[in-house]
C-alpha cells in the first residue's frame, strides 16, 4: 500500500468518479480504497463510513453543478441564459450519472444541503424573474425544470431516445416549450 498523503478533497473526487462509471448503487469504500490505494480503514480518517462518503459526493457534486450553472448564466439574460442554464445541466447529468443519481437522494433539511442547493437554484431565479415572475413562481418554475431535465437525463442516460442525434433533437423540444411558454406570459400560471 501508499505511503504518500491521502488528500481529503482528491478521495472524495475518486468516489465521485468511481460512482459516474461504476454507478451510484455501487459505489463502496472498498472499492475507492482501492481506487486510492489504501486499506480501508484509512479512509475513516476522511470520512464517517459509507453514509459519510455518499454525503460527501453529493455535496461536491452539487457545487460543481453550482459552479456551473453560475458560468453558464454569467452575463446572460433571458432566452440566452435558460438555454445555457438548462444544457449545462443536462449535460452535467449526461457527463457526471453517478453524481446526478446521488442527487436524486439529497436530504433537503440538511441544512448544507439546502445551501448549496440553493446556489444551483440562485442562477435559474434571476434568469426567470427576467421573464417578469415574481419570486413564489420563479421558484416554481425552476423547480418543474429541474426536475423535467433530471428526468431527460435518466431517459438519456437508458438510451431511450436511442442515440445522440435523437436525444438533442428531442432536448431541443422541451427546451422550445420551456422558452415559448414563458415569452407568451401563460405560464408559469399565477
């Protein structure tokens, strides 16, 4: 085994990793201790079991998806910054599927949990008041589309739409009612 230096941050990410090619469901510490190259137990030292890994995974993958999303909609408005917003999250979902399928388990009590949320959510929230909604439906709103791309990337990633070209093609359409919806200032209803 290693005797070099376990960083915590770098152990964490090999989990992300090990969860986004393995799966989230099979993410263990035995196999990021092998990952790493290290017995087992030297991963409590980082962090508190299984549940402590996962935890952990969850939250880097919700502030790159943060991150992101704060990129994305930099200088943006409008049309420009909910198609930047809304494929950067997809593609998050298509490139990262392990990490998106930890999120599909977040404890949104958790107080951390409910921050760094609020940090991918923050940049959704001012692209929508851009259309005119207040704060209760700009919330809404982005709601309903975070949870119509999780569900696209769980299409795409089954290989529903059966390839690349059909899976844009279709994005594209969900983005277009997203968009049309909301020049025509029906919806979201108020």
């Amino acid at each position: 085994m290693a005797t070099t230096y376990l960083d915590r941050d770098e152990l964490i990410r090999v989990a992300a990793d090990a969860a986004d090619r393995e799966g989230w469901i099979n993410l263990t510490m035995s196999g990021v201790a092998k990952e790493v190259d290290r017995h087992v137990t030297s991963l409590y030292g980082h962090v508190d079991g299984l549940d402590g890994l996962r935890r952990e995974v969850r939250a880097l993958a919700l502030r790159e998806l943060g991150d992101l999303c704060w990129e994305a909609a930099l200088g943006r408005s409008g049309d420009d910054a909910l198609v930047a917003l809304l494929d950067v999250y997809r593609g998050y979902m298509r490139d990262h599927p392990g990490r998106c399928e930890a999120l599909q388990a977040v404890d949104v009590r958790d107080p951390e949990v409910a921050r760094l949320g609020l940090r991918v959510a923050e940049p959704f929230f001012a692209t929508l008041r851009s259309y005119g909604l207040d704060d209760a439906t700009a919330i809404q709103a982005q709601q309903i589309m975070s949870v119509a791309v999780r569900g696209f990337g769980v299409s795409e990633a089954s290989g529903r739409f059966g390839d690349r070209a059909a899976a844009d093609a279709t994005f594209a359409q969900m983005r277009a009612l997203f968009l049309s919806a909301l020049a025509s200032g029906r919806w979201p209803l108020r």
